[in-house]
C-alpha cells in the first residue's frame, strides 16, 4: 500500500505514459491517508485486521473493487465495526497530538 509507481526511477517515459492511462494505476494507497489495525488492538477479532482509509469518495469507488481483486476476503466492516475502528483510530491521533503538544508546548 506504501508504493507509488510514479515515483519509481526505474519506469521509462513511455511506461509512465501508459500507467498514466490505466485506471487501475491510478489508484494509489500511498497519495491518501490509511492506517491499518489488527483486530486484538482494537477489542475485536483476533484473526481480522482493519483497514482504514482517509480518502475523498470517488477515490474509495474505485479502490473497493482493487482491494477485492488483490486481497482475497476482503469486505467492508458492518457499521458499528466500522463506527468503532473509526472512533478507536481518531483516541489515537488525538493523544499522539496532545503528546506532541506537551513535548513542544
């Protein structure tokens, strides 16, 4: 998820070009704000991770259907998972925040 093809020395002009075109290419991870959690982190199932992605929607529309393709299983969490992983992941910027408020003060 970290990986930008564009700013991969190793492409030609011409590849870039023709990445330019395909849609899929164009749905990169690394260009939006993510953060991935495993499920005992967050009270829930020991065996799931969680995926979240800070993304306008269009970008998501697109993406869903990326992730199915190259994650097997893959789904969207039921609303109240999803309201709670969401709640869980904002506790922790807010306190990395305020952490770094008192460092700097």
């Amino acid at each position: 998820m970290s990986y930008d093809p564009f700013l991969d020395k190793s492409f030609t002009g011409e590849q870039l070009e023709k990445m330019k075109a395909d849609e899929d290419a164009n749905i990169i991870f690394a260009r939006q704000d993510y953060w991935i959690k495993d499920g005992i982190s967050l009270g829930l199932d020991r065996d799931k991770y969680y995926i979240v992605i800070s993304a306008v929607e269009e970008f998501l529309n697109k993406a869903e259907p990326k992730l199915k393709k190259t994650i097997p299983g893959i789904k969207r969490a039921d609303p109240e998972i999803e309201a709670k992983v969401i709640a869980e992941i904002e506790k922790e910027r807010n306190e990395s925040e305020s952490g770094l408020g008192m460092i700097f003060g």
